[in-house]
C-alpha cells in the first residue's frame, strides 16, 4: 500500500518555463512533508521542507504547496534550469515518535535547453 | 566537514559470497536508516537504528542484517548474496523524524 504517491514517473520543460512536481499522501497522520533531489550515482539530497500548519514554503526558485483536504502537495521550480533535471522524491513523516519517513517513487524531470 | 560515507560505490559479487556494506557518519546523529533502491521505485526502508545497540526491520523484507556498536557506524551485511539482491543500497542518518542526510550508495550487483 503507497502511502506517498507520485503518479508522473517524468516530465519534461523547457529550460525557463516552470515545473510542477506533484504528489499524494493517503495518511492523514502525516504532518511534515520534504521534496528530495537525486543526480544520478548520488544519494538524495534534502531541498524544501513543509510543516502541515502552513500551505506554502518558498526558498528561492522552489515552492512547495500543499492541499490538506486533498492530501496533496506540489513542487514548483520557476525558471526551471537544465541542472535541475534530476529525480525528485516526495517525503511525508509523522511527529510522532517512531514515525519513519516514507518516500514516493519518485518523478524524473528533464529541463531542456 | 560533517557527512555521511558509504562504501564501496560499486560493487558486483559472485552468487553465494558473503558482503558488507559500509557506512559512517560524523555528524552524531542518533538515527539512521538502509534504503534498497530499485529504478523508478519507490525507497524502501530495509532497516534502521535510533542508537547504539537498537537495530529494527523495515518496511521491506530484506536477507540482511545489519549492526550498531558505535553510533558513527551502521554496516549492512548479506551473509550469502543472491542475483535478487542486485540494486541501491542507501545509507542515511538523522536528528530527528525528518531531516534525512544520505549517503552516495553502494549500486550492487550480484551476478
């Protein structure tokens, strides 16, 4: 059972325009929810974070957005760049104590020049 | 500089051979995890530790076992490897349920 969902296993755009990574959760026991990006042969390296008691967070190109009543959340890279072509993976955790973080499968993007 | 290592990068093997899977943090976190990677997956969680001497199984069923002696250190171990074993393997370290730090991966091949 998939309890972080990233339905789109690749996007393309074109180097400027923006990029829309989405992603779903099922647990409503989730409360804080991260965006990882990963290079090929790398590890997954930690980009923007989101608590549930807000709706947006923003670090310079990047936004995170996320939809409680819908259990979704989106990345959103403006201009996107050809470096950012990687894999990108949704995270949810739970403050809980004992709570593991569970990750989505993850959504290629390529950026083209 | 505080990091997380994994060793070796790569790594093919013989069926049936016994391997370990390094990996060492310096940065004090108390929790830390193993991933299994397979492309276009999901990462799984295979194990994880929240201090010295408390090891736990995953969500994943995984052959291996793995060990925390000392809190910089988390092995992984397959005592005899299998062409079904064949994937990423990641390392990671946090302190706290959020903040993951992972490791470059060791990408096994069993053959």
């Amino acid at each position: 059972d998939q309890q972080v969902k990233q339905n789109s296993p690749s996007l393309s755009v074109q180097e400027g325009r923006i990029s829309i990574l989405n992603c779903d959760y099922t647990n409503s026991m989730f409360d804080y929810f991260l965006w990882y990006k990963k290079y090929p042969a790398e590890g997954p390296t930690f980009l923007i974070s989101i608590s549930s008691i807000k709706d947006k967070n923003e670090d310079g190109r990047f936004t995170v957005f996320l939809n409680k009543s819908a259990k979704h959340l989106s990345l959103h890279i403006v201009p996107s760049q050809p470096g950012d072509s990687a894999v990108y993976f949704c995270a949810a955790s739970a403050h809980t104590g004992g709570f593991k973080t569970i990750f989505g499968a993850g959504t290629r993007l390529f950026v083209k020049a | 500089e505080a990091d997380i290592y994994q060793t070796p990068r790569y790594l093919v093997i013989g069926t049936g051979k016994k391997i370990t899977l390094e990996c060492s943090q310096t940065m004090g976190h108390d929790k830390m995890y193993w991933y299994q990677q397979d492309p276009g997956m999901e990462l799984h969680l295979i194990h994880y530790s929240y201090g010295v001497n408390s090891t736990e199984k995953g969500d994943l069923s995984s052959e291996s076992t793995v060990s925390r002696i000392r809190t910089e250190h988390f092995p992984l171990t397959l005592e005899s490897a299998r062409p079904s074993h064949t994937s990423q393997y990641l390392c990671a370290s946090s302190p706290d349920s959020y903040g993951y730090t992972f490791g470059s991966g060791t990408r096994l091949t069993v053959v």
